[in-house]
C-alpha cells in the first residue's frame, strides 16, 4: 500500500507492505526528508502536530492506517544541520532529541518557573463605556495582555519584561496565558540569539572558514536598533549600606572602586511580568584603584576569588546577579561631586560597555523556550556617579542581545571617545559583515547609516531602574562589620586576629553569635580557610537565610564539631599569631592604626614618643605619624 507523507520539502508517497511496521516507513522516509536518522523524524495524524504517531514497533494497520492515507512529518529542530548546537556553548542539548525532550533539560532560574504559571493578564476597571451588567465584559474592560503597546506608553515603560516579550512571541503560535506545562509537540522553538560570526559546520561543499565561505555560513547585514524588552527590570538594593560600604572607601582615599553584586532574583509587581535583582552584599575582588578609575584582572585569578565569593553567597540562597563601580569626582563646592554622565556626554563608556558584554556572556540565562537552551542574562551593571544637584545617584544597565553577539563575534572594539564603539576591521581569520543603524536626523526622517568606522553605544544599551525598599529586611544585618576584603590601600585587613575578637566575643549568646554570622564578608573570609566541613558552611548559610530562626540555628552550630575546632584554633591562638606584622586590624575600622609601625623590642619607649598620624592635604590620605611624606601621592607632609 501507498501512504501519503506531506512535509516541508514536500509531498512523498511512501510503498510499504501490510505488515510493516512505522518504523520501516520512517526508515524509508528519512533519505526523502534527508533526516539524519529514523528517530529525528516526528510523524502525526494532523498537521498541527497534536496527535503523535510514536509506536515504532507497531504495524501500520494496527495504528488504523490504510492505503491512500496521508500523514503529516517533519524533522526535530534540534536535529536539524542548522539547530546544530555551537562547540562554545555547554548549555545547548544533543542533536538528536526532540524540541520537548530539549525543554526538559534546561533548568531556568526559579523566578521564570514562577512567572511562567501567571496569565500576566492586566485588569482594567469598568469603563464609562461600558453598557453590560457587573458580571460581564466588553473590549472596554477585557483584561489586555502584559505587551500592549498602549500601556506600556501610558505608563512609560521603555523596555517591556522578558516575560511579557515571550507571550507576545508565543502569542503568535496561539499559546496564551499559563505556560508553565510542557512544550508542544513538534512545536519550534521561537527564541534565538543573534550570531553575527560565521557559522561552523556549515553543509555546503567547501573547506571550514577561513579556507572557505559560502552564502549559507557568512553571517547577514547587522541592523541596530533598540531592544523591546529586558531581561531584568529592576535592581533593588536591600538597604542602604550596601552602598555606604562601597563609598567608604572612596570616601577615604578619592580613589575608584570595583565591586561583585551578590543577592536574588524576584519578582517585580512595577512592571507586567517583571523581575528585579535584590542586592543584598557586595564583594570587592583584587584590583588597582585609580582617582580615575580601577583595573581588574579579568582571568584565573578574578574567576577563584569569584568561585570563593560564589560559594559563600551560594550556601545563604544567593547568587552573583551583577556589577557595580564607582565614578566620583569632587567638585570645588564641599559635599558635592562632579556630574560628569549625563545626555551631552554619556551615560556608559565603551570599554564599560564591552566589560557589560563579557560579563552578561559568561552568566546566560538559561530558558526552555530558546533553540540553544538560554537566551540574553540576567546580569546587571550599577554605576555610582553624580547627579544634576551635585549628589551621589545610581545608574542601572544591562547591555542587549546584539551586544552580546557582536562581543562574541570579535565585531567591536572600544574607542578613546568614551561614547562611541568601534567597529572591527576585517582580517585573515575575522569576517565582519556590514554594520548599520537608524537614527532620526534634523528634518524628522529616519535614517539609515554605516555603523563603521564607530556607532554611539546608545543601541547597544538597555535602561533600568534602582532603588530601595521602604521597609528594608537585609539579610545581611551585623550591627558590627567584618573588614572588607581587599582594602589593603587603606590599612584595612582581614586577619585571624579580626576574626578572633568577632567570633569569641559573641560564644556566649547565640542571638548575638547569629547577628555575627549575618556579614557577607565575614562569611567569605572563614570560608576560604577551609577549616569548617559541608555541614558546617550550610547551617552557617541557614542562620543567614532564616532570620526568623536563626538563633535556634547558631546552637546547632555551635554543637558541631567543625565549629567546634575553629573556636579551639581561635581561643588558643595568641593575638601576635593571627595578626603576623603585627597590625591591629578592626573589623570595622576604615583606616589602619597607628601602632602597625611599632615593633615588639621598643617597647619601653615611651608612649609620647609615637608621633599622630596625619591625613595629606593634597589626597587626604592619611599615613603613620613618622612618615614625612604621604605613602599616596609622594608629596612632603609640609
């Protein structure tokens, strides 16, 4: 008998006997479909894919098809020579599993998971329009979708959420409302990055770039323009001392700083779908810090003090959500600073951008509705600079899908005029496509221009909003801070000296040890001396993570063995021992002591003969009383 098979390169009439089962008629389909195998092909009774024939073993007669009968197939995205996942890309899932199958493995973050199980339908009141009674609706009053041009101007939303974006996507495949169930059968999945770099494997007859190029491999015209949505709305720090902590410094030595964004993802009732990023600490890594700016060693070394960071945030529930850095420059007038960003000048430099852009790249956001497995990142950058009024204000960005593709692209470059991003040039090994963008010029037109030599960074920017709680719970809450790490610049140190006058002090209540314990820094640091087990560092993260019962938590703590040992090593440990040069190094205190010059064999001078320590009046470092110039800016003391 002869069964009819309609696919995307056509109609096929298949010849099979009546005792042969589906899986000889998918092997004889597979060349016609030019499938990679049998198993890639999904065959249905009906074109929309709803009812899938998947009994391989079954004869066709007992599966009710008969001579002349027509079914509908066609191959699996993920198996097809262009779904092909990239060699850089560990999250992209085999070739060879079906689009649901592919779905299933990703596991997104869990704020997406909580969003996917609301309509993101946005109620309207009962209009003057309205004529029905009050358990009726109309179009005046019908609840409108989370993407509706009209609201989102009317409440001057400039990005729409990612969420409320894949409804719109999926709202074109009929999908609508909850999408928390699983993905449709035979059902492509709609979201994908961009690629602006030639495509690897490509099936043409030709050697692999850069022997070779072919119209199928060589990547399109690139066309800025702005991103419709974001993929996070908010960031939301959790109190105010997130910040303070971050501008002690600057405050100190006028010098720059640098710090890792750790905290959650939740979601945001601001926005139709939106999702905001909790700060709850910042972690400041090794670095250079500059009056004009900081120099951070992105490598090994960056990516273990990260890895420790990761792994303190990851025993209180947290995770790395963003970036934040200062740029701060005094004014003549006292208590005010400098508004050096703002329309005529920029908002974020191009090597800020490009920083954006690696950042973003190496922490994807996973999700099910992609062909690669994730989509964008959740990663945001935070700026500390000036305002209008002279005060210190808060900027959030996050950089756009294309920002993305053109940075693993090797496209773009950063340029000396802070506000504009240079294209590459091409080379041996580099393809560069052409690169354009839209603006409107001075007679109210649009107009399209070569992105090339350089293209203001505005198109690859995505805006967001910051701010505070009105009731802040941080959960973060020592009265007394641990030092910060990494400010060596200005005598602030962590020792086992440090740790010792927090931790023993406060053994004698576990409400007061709890309060101890909830200091980011603190936990970093006693982390990475890798004296407390697996268990330990969870019921530490459990005190943190459960305020409610955290002093019930720290007497469990303390019962523990590991636990136990740390205090033992600490209580038996002379002061001198845990702070090696001699240093007192307060937890606390923002600038070092005087007596870390003393020696241990002077002893019996008299205490008058230490000189004051005194604050330089060109930097206001302050430095040892017996320095006669400033160990800052080499300046004398008179």
């Amino acid at each position: 008998m002869i069964i009819r098979v309609r696919s995307p390169e056509g109609m096929h009439r298949v010849e099979v006997g009546l005792n042969d089962t589906l899986r000889i008629l998918l092997e004889k389909l597979a060349p016609l479909m030019r499938a990679p195998t049998a198993d890639a092909i999904v065959l249905t009774r009906d074109a929309r894919g709803q009812e899938i024939l998947a009994e391989f073993e079954c004869s066709l007669v007992s599966l009710g098809l008969k001579h002349g009968d027509m079914v509908f197939a066609n191959v699996a995205a993920s198996a097809r020579p262009s779904a092909e996942p990239n060699e850089s890309n560990n999250t992209a899932v085999g070739t060879t599993q079906a689009p649901r199958e592919s779905a299933m493995r990703v596991q997104q973050d869990a704020v997406d998971c909580e969003l996917e199980h609301e309509s993101g339908l946005i109620p309207r009141p009962r209009d003057t329009m309205c004529t029905h009674g009050a358990r009726a609706m109309c179009e005046y009053c019908l609840p409108i979708e989370p993407y509706d041009a009209a609201y989102l101007e009317e409440h001057n939303i400039k990005h729409m959420s990612f969420q409320a974006y894949l409804r719109k996507v999926l709202s074109d495949h009929k999908i609508r409302g909850d999408i928390s169930g699983a993905v449709p059968a035979n059902f492509a999945l709609p979201l994908e990055e961009p690629e602006y770099g030639v495509r690897p494997k490509c099936p043409g007859a030709h050697a692999p770039w850069p022997a070779g190029i072919c119209s199928k491999c060589q990547p399109s015209a690139v066309t800025l323009q702005r991103q419709p949505f974001r993929m996070v709305d908010n960031v939301e720090f959790a109190s105010r001392s997130v910040v303070d902590t971050l501008l002690e410094f600057w405050r100190v030595s006028r010098c720059q700083r640098f710090g890792l964004m750790y905290g959650r993802y939740e979601v945001s009732r601001d926005v139709p779908l939106g999702v905001k990023a909790v700060v709850e600490a910042v972690y400041e890594p090794s670095q250079g810090c500059e009056e004009d700016g900081v120099r951070v060693n992105v490598g090994p070394e960056l990516d273990a003090e990260v890895a420790r960071a990761d792994a303190a945030a990851a025993a209180c529930g947290m995770q790395l959500v963003g970036m934040v850095f200062t740029d701060l420059t005094p004014a003549a007038e006292p208590g005010k600073v400098l508004y050096r960003r703002h329309a005529d000048s920029y908002f974020m430099t191009s090597l800020e951008c490009r920083l954006a852009a690696y950042m973003q790249e190496q922490r994807p956001s996973a999700c099910r509705w992609a062909r690669a497995g994730r989509f964008g990142s959740k990663f945001v950058t935070c700026c500390v600079s000036g305002n209008a009024d002279g005060g210190i204000d808060i900027t959030a960005w996050q950089v756009s899908n294309s920002a993305q593709a053109m940075h693993r692209a090797d496209l773009v470059v950063p340029s000396s005029v802070p506000s504009k991003m240079c294209v590459q040039e091409a080379t041996a090994t580099r393809y560069v496509p052409d690169v354009f963008y839209r603006y409107i010029n001075e007679y109210k037109l649009s107009v399209t221009a070569n992105a090339k030599p350089a293209f203001p960074i505005e198109y690859l920017l995505v805006t967001l909003t910051h701010g505070f709680p009105l009731e802040p719970h941080p959960a973060f809450r020592a009265t007394e801070p641990f030092a910060v790490e990494n400010r060596q610049h200005v005598h602030n140190v962590q020792t086992l000296g440090a740790l010792k006058r927090h931790i023993v002090g406060a053994l004698d209540s576990s409400e007061r040890l709890a309060l101890v314990l909830a200091d980011f820094h603190l936990l970093v640091y006693m982390f990475g001396l890798d004296l407390l087990g697996a268990e330990e560092v969870a019921m530490i993260g459990r005190v943190v993570s459960e305020p409610m019962e955290a002093a019930q938590r720290a007497e469990e703590l303390m019962a523990m063995s590991g636990w136990q040992t740390l205090v033992l090593m600490l209580r038996e440990a002379a002061d001198s021992e845990l702070d090696p040069r001699g240093s007192v190094a307060a937890g606390s205190s923002a600038a070092g002591s005087s007596a870390a010059g003393t020696s241990a064999t002077s002893s019996s001078a008299p205490a008058a003969a230490v000189s004051e320590p005194w604050a330089c009046r060109h930097c206001t470092f302050v430095n040892e009383g017996s320095a006669t110039s400033c160990e800052m800016c080499a300046l004398p003391q008179d």
